[in-house]
C-alpha cells in the first residue's frame, strides 16, 4: 500500500504543476489579447494591430491617416507627435527633431553624425562623454537622447494603436532595416523598455515584407524552390534582398510554406531624402539668385525658410515622378518674399545622377552573398517610396535585365502587415497558420582568444585564435556552445565581428567598432579544486542569437566528468515527479524542448576560420553543441553543485564507445517488479554497467562591452521616468485644455439659448437675468484669470453653471419629451383594452385565460386611465415656469407596468395548447349549445377506481398562483389587484373550476 501512495503522489504533484501552468497562461491571455506592429521608417511609420475579430488592420492616426511622420517637436511645456509636429517644423525648426533614428547607436566620431549636422544644422547636438554618444540639446533645461525620443515616438504610437484597439497593448513587433548592427539593435531595444513595451522580435523590415509577400499567395508557394528580389529604397536608405520561397516539412505541422533570406545588399544613404536635399539646395539656390540684387540674407542661413524649401522639395519630387515639369512656389519664403520656379524631370535627374548610378550596387551586393546568378531570380518586387521615381525604375530595370519590375504589393504597407503576422504568431492570444521564417546573419561574428603553446620543447610563446561562431549569411535565431578544452584557469577571451571585407570603407567607417565585449571568466581555478577526480570536459560558453538578431552570453560553465556504478537503491520521489511531469508534457528524458521555447537550430563542429591554419587536435579546442538535457538520478558528492545536460556531440560518443544513452538502460524502464519479479541486487549490479555522471559549475562572468556602451539600469530607470512624467504632463494639459473648453463651449451654449422661444416660455425674466448675469461673469474670469486656472477649478466653474441651469434645462427637456411619450401611452392604452375586449370574447370553453387575469389587467388598464387624466388636468393648472408634475420617466414607468401585464397574457396565449372535445357516438366531437351553462360545459371527469362518480372535484385554492410561460419574466400576477379579486369571493362559496384547472 506504501508502495502504491508512492507512485501515486508524483502523479498529482504533477497534475496541479501543470494546472499552475495553464492558470499562467490563461492569465497572461488575459493581458494580451492585442498586439500590434511598428514600421518605423526614417520619414514615416506605419502601426498596425491585430485583436479578436480585427485580424492584421492597419491604424488610422488621429487625422485618419494611415501612415504618420516619425516627427517629434519637444518644447519646455508640451510635445507633438506626427502630422501636428511635421507642421511645426516650419514654426520651430530647431525644437522639431526628424530622422533621428540615423543616431541610433553611433558614437560621435562616426561619419553618419557629422552628415546628420550637415543635413540639419538648426539642431545642437551635445555630447555624452560617458557613452561617447550625442544628445540633442533644445534648450539649457531639455536634452533627449536619440533613444528617448525614440522611446517618446513608440510611446505614441501604442497611444494610437490603443485608441484603435480600444484596449491596452503591450506587446509590439517593431521592423529595423537589416544592415542595423548589434549596437543599433540594442539602442531600439533600450528605446521600447523604456516606453513600456514588450518587445515579442525586432524583425528585419526586408523579411517583414517577404512575408507579407509569402502569406498573402501561401497558395503559390509548393516544394520548388522560388527566388524574389526585393528592392526596397525608402526615404533614408536602400535594402536588396534575395528570398527563396518553398514548402518544407515541419517537425509539429507537416509541409508549410518558409521563406528563407538567402541574400542582403544594402546602400545605408541613398534614399528618398538625399533627392530632396539635393532639389531644396538647387531651390535655395535660384532664390538667391532671384534677390541677387536686392543685398538679401542667403536663404540657407533661415533655418525655417530651409524647412519651408525641403517640404516644398518633397512635394515637388512627388509631382516630378508623374509630370514632366512643375512649378515650385511657396508664399512668403523669407522677409514676406513670395518664391516661384519652374524645375523639369531633366533638371531632377541631373541633379541626382550620380546618385541613380548607386542604384545597381545593393542588387549587386545581394546576388554576391547569395551566390547567385540574375537568372535564376523569378521576379523583382518594387518596394518603399523612393522607387516611385522613375529615373529608379528605368535604372533598376536595366540591371536586372528583366522584361519588367513586379509592383503587385502595397509598397507602403508590406512591412507593418508583415511585421504584425508575425506579432500574431509570437503572442499567446492567437493561432495562426504556420509560415517558417530564415532570417540571415549579415555580419559574421567570432570568438578571439590567446593561450600559451609549446612549439618546441621548452620554448613556450603565445598563440591568437580565432573561430567563426555565426557565419555570414546563416540562419538565425539558433544557440551556439563553445568548449575550451586547454584552460584551467581564469582567462578572458573576445567577441568581435568577423571578416566585413564586403564592407567598403566608408561604410567601414559609418559602421562603428568592429570590437563587440570582453568577456572575463572568475572561478575557472576553484571549479577545478573541487573535483580533482574528475574529468574536465572543458569550459562551455553558450551563446545565443535570438529572433531579433542581438547576441547574449546566456552562461559559462565548467563541466567535469566520471564513472559511477548505479545504486540499486529505489528512484527517488523527486526523480519520479520529473519524469512524471515529462510524460504529462508529451517529452521523456530525450525531449526536444530547449530553453525559452525556441527551437534551435541544427549544430555541426565548427571548423577553423578561413585563412586560418589549425594545428592538429586544434578543433577539438573549440566545438559547437547542441543542448540536449538527460537525467542523472545518483547522490551527487558534497559539496553538490547544479547538474546539467549532456550534449548531442557527448551522446554520439557514448554511443561510438558502445555505450547506451541513459533514456535506454534498464533502470530508468520503470519500477521494480512492474513487470515481473524484480532481479536481485548481484543480478542488477551485473545488468547495469558504469554510466557517466556529469558535474556542472557555474563560472562568474564579467562583460566589457566595447562597441557601445549599454546605459545602466539606473540611467534607463532614470530616462524612463522623465519620460513619464512627461507623458503625465500632457495628459494633464490635455485634461485642463478639454475642461476649458468645456466650460467655454457651455457658456456660449447657454447664452444662446436664453434668447430661444422654448426656453423664455419656461422661464421667468428674473430667471433669465440671473442666469445671464453669472455667465457674463465666468466668461469674463475665464478671459481674465483663465490661463492661470487649474483643472479643478474649471471643472467647479462649470459644475456652479450646470447647477444654475439645471431647473431650466429641465423643464425644457420634459416640455419635448411630452408628446412623444404620451401618444405612446395612448397607444398602449388603446390596444391594451382591445386585447381585453378580445379576451373576454372568447368561449368559455376554449377561454384560457383565468378570471382574475383578466381582472387584474382591466384594473391596470382603469388606473394607467385614470392617472393620466388627472396628472394632465393639473399639469395645465400649473404655470411654465414651475417645475412639473407630469415627467416623463412616470409616464414610462406606467407604460412598463402596463406592458408586463399585456405580456404575461401574450406569452401565455402562445404557450397554451387546444382542449381535446368529447366526440358523439358516430365519432364527431360535440359542440356544446351557446346557451349551456359552465358546468354543461366541463368535460366529465371519470373517476379513479374505488371511488364513485358523486365525489366531489378538487375545490380552487383561495389564493391561485400561476406558472408563467419559460420566455417571459418572473413578474406577480398584478400585486394587490389580484390579492383584492380573491378576498371579494363570499366565505364558504367555491369558486368556479375552470378547464385549464382540472
């Protein structure tokens, strides 16, 4: 019995584990039942959403705009986000900060800082000596990071989604262009912590359009394999990616279509925006050429007249993409001076020439890393809104040699629609259909380290290695492990890019640090004292490239190894529960789960770096392992450290050495005696061989980063609560704003008002000039004082106004609810007691409705009369301007009464079934003669066995109660006039059985 209450226990430990686990997800559903999606582009984003009954939409701003500019105008006491800031640009240039995201993760040096001043002089930009990063300065009190008015715009843009969702969201999927490196990656990470958002990915823009692309034609897409080019130039760069769309056969979901990103060519600033700074100078030019002689300012020194020129530039290269010439013409450009010109297509294009010849070079880059030919591409897709140039087009076409340019997706759209299918498929809260996605690593990264080696006898000298750990164009997210065999002592070694010699050097240089952080191991020594009869298996350092493309160090550990004889000794309790829990979640001791929920990627041994020449035994120092966790059930020595899993590469060599793993052997099949006599203790030590048993202890780890530093968790605690409290500030401002308003818009209202027939009928002149008076009176404080009131004392304001008016508004509001409400009445009443008159005309005999039914709805039906005549009569007795007598919420609650009756009776007419009726001896039925009496007409009841036709029938309870049909409400059957019907019957009298009684 003690037996079976052992092996029973683990059982429901684990069953109300997993009852926890579902009670976690579903309140984590609770939470996130919408997510949406952020295109952030340098001149626009596109948001979209996707919640219960509104799959994938994109949201519409507050001007019902599908896309808003990625524009933010911070001032000392307010800020503006989108179309409201983009308008201020003109107004305050300087305060007004556009295509920040260019600053994301580069240092001051870099080459794409200086470009930005030059592109925007009105800006100051300060520099952060601890990050040796930039900030902008608004004024000596405002500076903002790149990240934190990053932050301030996805703040806004949930604001929106919210607002469209009509519900809270916290989760996002935000698109990055794909050339962004680990430092930019990071900073867009830092940026969404701060607004509060959950990032679920940071997927590539380029890949976020290739699955829009894919989702939409799942259909088309089979085992042949399809490459698409995807050129896609925006407004501040140009991405070129190659895809190769086929089924494949999935481990949980069979054949489903992947998309696979075989190849990626980029141009970091040749876009939309370089065309039209090149068409605002050669604006500012000819104005300046137009004033020539008038000793005028040159134009290009008004910071707002530039801003007034690059929007009329980006206009006029809209316009140019469609017609041969246009004029160029804004009012009051500088000093009240009007500007007007005429620019051609030829003139744009010469202007942007030497840009256009950059057109080729992404699709170039693209073809090269894929190891491709143009010939084996199907189609080229037009993507971004730079494309719709034409010049772009015809270049384009020509170098991919192609009869056409694919232009059948929504070039503005595709990522957010993308982006938000895959927020879908990341969150709890949906199910969608699978779609594998491949991104690709663009930037190689490896491993650096030095040791000591011994070349000659004696001779010791030090060595530099190097190992590829993510290759250029694989895929990701995957988990690599690498193992250092020759170390038993601290050391450090180095994570850096690898081979970026596809880079030129000016992107080299716009690129950053190519040093990414220094990792320092402490405790590599200590973990060897404490297991020196153990066999070291190396230190195992585990990486992991996640979905968004950002590189982690999860843990170090150093891994010892010996062989041990197994105990004969029962499983433990603990030990049963984990294997309980296994089988209750469809995985034994070889399940493929892995950390996080991701699938990882096969791993194979890594070999050496290109270039680079290995001595023999020199891989064996560096090795990629997949984890795969096994099950070690003997009493670890003290002191017990944490025990973790074998990997597949140990496996296999347990299995070379004619081992088996230890998911097989005979002491992990199950209880003793569970299938037959259990095998004694000799026989058992015979049966089961040595197995290995793992030892794992964590090495300390210290991380330098060296590309860009992260801010610390102060610092981002710090700049997430300015952040908020700046977002408190405009939602109060917003507030106060709307009850100034409020109060305001009544005042006016009112005013209006008291000179209106309705209302001067209901109103005395004395009221009128009282009520004038105090509004006069407000209006003037709200002139006067007004700007310096809060928001409480706005809402009092108009609370004492509201309360003034109140009798007036009301007495007015009764005086046109009246007609309505009494024909209403009068119509019910009418049909109320033609229903009754109906009722009382049926024969007895098929009647079924009782007596007091009938009573009871004609006493309703006299008293609803009779109160509204007299409440008429005295309502017209009364003068106007007194409060009335007759409202209408008494004439709906005599109308609800009323109707209940008129309902209960309806109901249980509809539910009432035909009497059956005697039949004659030829087999007809009897009709009964009209002037029979009640008791003829009583069908005749045959009396049981035993007892006699002169037994008198079941009398009428005194107080009847009636069952009431299933669809109507549980009501009383008319209150006290029913109660009265029965009390007026003489004592001792019975009362009449009706049919419907028997």
């Amino acid at each position: 019995m003690a037996a079976t209450v052992r092996r029973q226990r683990p059982r429901r430990l684990a069953c109300w584990a997993l009852m926890a686990v579902l009670l976690a997800d579903l309140l984590a559903l609770s939470d996130t039942l919408a997510v949406m999606s952020v295109d952030l582009g340098s001149e626009s984003m596109k948001v979209a959403i996707v919640k219960p009954g509104v799959p994938m939409e994109i949201v519409l701003n507050k001007e019902s705009r599908r896309k808003t500019p990625v524009t933010v105008t911070l001032k000392e006491n307010e800020r503006f986000f989108g179309d409201s800031a983009a308008s201020m640009a003109i107004k305050n240039p300087k305060a007004t900060l556009r295509y920040f995201q260019h600053l994301l993760g580069k240092q001051e040096n870099n080459p794409h800082v200086a470009l930005y001043r030059a592109r925007f002089p009105e800006h100051e930009l300060g520099f952060d000596p601890q990050r040796q990063t930039v900030y902008f300065q608004i004024s000596p009190q405002l500076q903002f990071s790149p990240e934190e008015v990053l932050s301030m715009l996805l703040n806004y843009s949930r604001s929106l989604a919210e607002d469209f969702a009509e519900q809270p969201i916290k989760d996002a999927v935000i698109t990055v262009p794909a050339f962004f490196n680990q430092a930019e990656r990071r900073a867009v990470l830092q940026a969404a912590h701060m607004a509060g958002l959950k990032v679920l990915q940071l997927i590539n823009d380029n890949t976020a359009t290739a699955l829009s692309y894919g989702v939409f034609r799942r259909k088309d897409i089979n085992s042949t394999a399809q490459n698409v080019m995807f050129y896609d130039m925006g407004a501040g760069s140009t991405v070129c990616t190659i895809v190769t769309y086929q089924t494949v056969k999935t481990k949980d979901a069979g054949m489903q279509p992947q998309l696979q990103v075989r190849g990626v060519g980029f141009d970091r600033t040749l876009g939309g925006l370089e065309m039209e700074l090149r068409l605002r100078e050669h604006l500012a030019g000819i104005f300046n050429e137009q004033r020539k002689g008038q000793r005028a300012k040159d134009v290009r020194e008004n910071p707002r007249a530039m801003a007034k020129l690059l929007r009329e530039a980006n206009r006029l290269k809209t316009v140019l993409s469609a017609n041969a010439d246009h004029m160029a013409q804004i009012e009051g450009l500088m000093d009240d001076v009007d500007f007007k010109a005429k620019v051609t297509r030829a003139e744009f294009e010469e202007l942007c020439a030497d840009l256009f010849e950059r057109v080729p070079g992404p699709v170039q880059q693209a073809l090269q890393s894929a190891e491709m030919k143009l010939d084996e591409i199907e189609q080229v897709i037009l993507v971004g809104g730079a494309t719709r140039v034409p010049k772009v087009q015809e270049v384009l076409l020509k170098a991919v040699g192609k009869e056409e340019l694919g232009k059948n997706i929504n070039a503005d759209e595709a990522a957010a629609m993308g982006a938000v299918y895959q927020a879908a498929a990341l969150s709890k809260a949906f199910k969608v259909k699978p779609f594998v996605v491949r991104d690709a690593v663009i930037y190689p990264i490896l491993v650096e380290f030095t040791r000591e080696v011994e070349e000659e006898p004696g001779v010791r000298s030090l060595k530099h290695n190097k190992r590829v750990l993510f290759c250029r164009m694989g895929p990701y997210p995957q988990r690599k492990v690498i193992t250092f065999n020759r170390y038993n002592h601290d050391f450090n070694f180095h994570i850096n890019y690898g081979d970026l010699g596809f880079l030129g050097p000016e992107d080299l240089r716009v690129f950053g640090s190519q040093n990414l952080t220094t990792v320092k191991l402490k405790g590599v020594g200590e973990s060897f004292k404490k297991y020196p009869d153990y066999e070291s298996k190396g230190i195992k350092a585990h990486f992991n490239l996640d979905e968004s493309g950002v590189l982690s160090l999860d843990r170090v550990e150093s891994v010892f190894e010996t062989l041990v004889e197994d105990s004969p000794e029962e499983e433990s309790t603990l030990t049963k529960l984990g294997n309980t829990i296994s089988s209750l979640f469809g995985g034994g001791t070889t399940q493929d789960t892995k950390e996080n929920g991701t699938d990882t990627v096969q791993e194979e041994e890594e070999g050496p770096a290109e270039g680079s020449k290995a001595e023999p035994g020199e891989q064996a120092v560096l090795r990629e392992e997949a984890e795969a966790p096994t099950e070690d059930t003997s009493p670890p020595p003290p002191p017990e450290p944490k025990e973790d899993a074998a990997t597949e590469g140990e496996k296999a060599a347990e299995k070379d050495n004619g081992e088996k793993p230890e998911a097989q052997k005979p002491s992990e099949k199950g209880e003793a005696g569970a299938e037959g006599v259990p095998p004694t203790l000799e026989e058992e030590k015979k049966q089961k061989p040595a197995r290995k048993q793992r030892m794992v202890e964590e090495i300390g780890v210290e991380l330098v980063v060296l590309d860009l530093p992260d801010l610390r968790q102060d610092e981002l605690a710090r700049s997430a609560q300015k952040l908020q409290d700046l977002t408190l500030r405009d939602l109060e401002k917003q507030e106060r704003e709307k009850a100034a308003n409020s109060l305001e818009a009544f005042i006016f209202e009112t005013q209006d008002k008291l000179y209106q027939p309705e209302y001067q009928e209901v109103s005395t002149e004395e009221q009128r000039e009282d009520i004038s008076g105090r509004l006069r009176a407000t209006s003037t404080w709200l002139e006067d004082e007004g700007f310096g009131a809060t928001t409480v004392m706005l809402k009092e304001k108009l609370a004492e106004l509201r309360k003034l008016c109140q009798g007036l508004f009301f007495r007015v509001e009764e005086r046109k609810k009246w007609p309505e409400r009494l024909s209403a009445l009068d119509n019910l009443l009418n049909h109320s007691s033609m229903f009754l008159m109906g009722a009382r005309l049926i024969p007895e005999m098929d009647q079924i409705f009782t007596e007091v039914e009938m009573t009871t709805l004609e006493k309703v039906i006299n008293e609803t009369w009779a109160w509204k005549n007299a409440t008429v009569a005295e309502q017209a007795k009364l003068p106007a301007t007194e409060k009335p007598v007759l409202l209408s919420k008494d004439i709906e609650a005599k109308m609800m009464a009323l109707d209940r009756e008129v309902q209960y009776l309806l109901n249980k007419a509809k539910f009432a079934k035909p009497r059956p009726r005697p039949k004659d001896k030829n087999g007809t039925r009897a009709e009964p003669p009209l002037n029979a009496s009640a008791s003829d007409q009583g069908d005749k009841v045959i009396p049981p066995a035993g007892q006699t036709e002169d037994a008198k029938p079941i009398s009428e309870p005194e107080q009847e109660t009636r069952s009431e049909p299933a669809d109507s409400e549980p009501l009383e059957l008319g209150g006290p006039a029913a109660e009265s019907e029965q009390k007026e019957q003489p004592t001792g009298q019975k009362p009449t059985l009706k049919n419907d009684e028997l």
